[in-house]
C-alpha cells in the first residue's frame, strides 16, 4: 500500500529535519505535485508541528525533567543554546524576530526551533502561533521559488 503523495508531504514537513525546507522540493520534483499543493499541504504540516509543539512542550519537558537527572541535563543544555542563539535578535526585534527566524529556511530555523524559542521566551501560545504561521508563510514562499527557479534554470540549460 502506497501513502498518497500528499500525506508523505505533510510528514516531511512535521519532521524538524527536512520542515518545508525539503518538503516542497520534494513534494514538487519527486512527488510530481503541483507548487501549489506542494505549498498548501507542507504549510498545514508545518502548522500541525506547531500547534502540537506550543501546546504540549510545557507539559513534556515538565514530565521530562522530574525523571531522570541526565534528561533534565540534557534539555536544560538544549534550551541554554537555543536561548543563545535568540536572545540577541529577540531583544533587538522584540517578538517580530520569531517570524524572521521561522522565515529563515536554514538548519536549525524553522517551527520546531520557533515553537521552542516561544516557549522559552514565554510567548503566549495564540500569539505565537500566529507570528510562526507568518514565518512558516514566508519560508514557504521563498523556497517555493526557489526551487521553481532551479527547475526552470535546469531545464533551460538542459542539465
């Protein structure tokens, strides 16, 4: 039994390693889908991520971290460097630097990394769904194009 080409595209796009970074241009050169569903359908992946992640982190890392010594070490390191990496830009830009960090489509940017960075900076959760779905629109748009630029470039140059 085959996954439809749809659904494969939402869970690249849940995975915190391809997000829509990949999901796009697979959804459009592998999958054969047209940029607009490979659009549609990594963005409401995406959104899933994050609804989930704002919703139940606080609890997870609750429960995490009264287990077990290392977890907690662990988690208190994850976000110690993710506060690093935001602090700067979020001081700077206020909550505005979430959408520019989720629109960013680099490693280490996207929902997951937004969705946390929200929960450390106590971002309420109404909010920062939205200014991460802002983000999540962006980087969509961007890679989007580019990737609809890459094929064109390939197939004009016959590569």
């Amino acid at each position: 039994m085959e996954l439809p080409k749809e659904l494969l595209t939402i869970l690249l796009a849940i995975l915190p390693i391809t997000e829509i970074r990949a999901s796009i241009p697979i959804a459009i050169s592998i999958y054969g889908l047209s940029p607009a569903a490979a659009f549609f359908w990594s963005v409401i992946g995406n959104i899933i991520t994050t609804f989930f992640l704002l919703w139940c982190l606080s609890p997870a890392v609750n429960f995490l971290t009264k287990q077990d010594r290392w977890i907690k070490r662990l988690i208190d390191w994850i976000f110690q460097r993710t506060r690093d990496k935001a602090v700067k830009k979020y001081l700077k830009y206020g909550q505005w630097a979430l959408i520019l960090f989720v629109a960013i489509p680099l490693p280490g940017t996207g929902a997951w990394t937004g969705a946390l960075i929200a929960f450390l900076f106590d971002i309420p959760k109404g909010r920062a769904l939205v200014l991460i779905t802002v983000g999540i629109l962006l980087a969509a748009t961007l890679v989007t194009l580019v990737t609809l630029g890459t094929i064109s470039s390939i197939n004009f140059f016959n590569l």
